[in-house]
C-alpha cells in the first residue's frame, strides 16, 4: 500500500486499499463506500467545517436528510 507525506501528514492511497478488497474492479469498492449515506454524511460535515465558502443554501441540504438509512444513492441522488 503506498503513501504519501505531505508537511508532516501521511496519506493512504484509497485506491490502494480497495485493490486489496477487489484487485479487479478496485473502482466499484470506492464506488460504492462514496454512495453510502454513512459516508455523505461524513463528507457533509466535513465540508461544514472546512469549506468557509459552503454556500448558505448548500449547508441546509447538508443537514436534511433526504434518504434512509442504509440506502445506496445512485449519481444523480448523489449530485441533486
């Protein structure tokens, strides 16, 4: 699995640790873990606290939840 360092931070390579799930189709691992609503949840708050340029309107659509748990949002669910 490489890494990277940057400053004095050390990065995993995502693509790297899906090859070892699916050494195939390592894209359909990171497809798949990007659509779960744990993990736009995750990414949601994250860009409350990180982006200081979130849009007002874009904030309120961060903290609605529009979907239930568990369910697997397809691209455009993802980008709406």
């Amino acid at each position: 699995m490489s890494t990277t360092e940057v400053d004095t931070e050390l990065f995993i390579s995502l693509t790297d640790m899906a090859r070892n799930k699916n050494p195939k189709e390592p894209k359909d691992v990171v497809k798949n873990w990007m659509r779960s609503r744990t993990t736009i949840e995750f990414l949601g708050i994250w860009e409350q606290l990180n982006n200081y340029d979130l849009s007002p309107l874009r904030k309120v659509h961060l903290k609605t939840p529009s979907f239930n748990p568990g369910q697997i949002l397809g691209g455009y669910q993802q980008l709406a």
